[in-house]
C-alpha cells in the first residue's frame, strides 16, 4: 500500500477521503477517532511548537489514545483546544 500524499500550494488546502484512510488502517480500526487523536495532536504543535521532538512518543499515542476530549463542532470558532492541554502534557511526563 502507498503512503497517500496531499497536493496544494502553499496557503491551500488539501483534503483526503475518509474511504482511502480506511485503507491504510488495520481492519476494525475507528478512523474518525484514530483522525480525531491524530488531530489532538496536531494542534498541540501549534500551541507548542517543537514538544514532539522531546517526547517519548510511544507514551504520547498511549495517552492521546484515551485522553478525553470534548466534541468540536464545525463551523465553530473555539478560543482553545477541545481538551486539557496541561493535563495531557502532564500525564505524558508521568509515565
């Protein structure tokens, strides 16, 4: 299977279809919430940019895994992050 990759100029967006996720995932694997926690963190790399290169990151995919978060809905602008993001940085570190 090959990897997918996304073609935009810079400043465009770029869109994958759920479907060809689906693919590359093992079979059973929720992908909205395996995209979800993918997400979770990506917008840790906005609010802290460079902490992935520190982390441990088999404990950041554990804690990510079963962290809580709140449901996002689209079309809405949030003033922060959809979960503690102190708290998961601090579970992160206390594994």
């Amino acid at each position: 299977m090959h990897a997918l990759q996304a073609h935009a100029k810079e400043g465009e967006a770029a869109s994958i279809d759920i479907r060809s996720l689906q693919q590359l995932c093992s079979p059973g694997t929720d992908v909205k919430t395996a995209w979800t926690r993918t997400m979770m963190l990506q917008i840790l790399s906005h609010v802290s940019p460079g902490w992935m290169e520190r982390a441990d990151m088999d404990k950041v995919f554990e804690v990510a895994a079963r962290f809580p978060m709140r449901v996002m809905q689209p079309g809405v602008a949030y003033d922060q992050p959809p979960f503690d993001v102190r708290e998961f940085m601090k579970q992160i570190a206390s594994r």
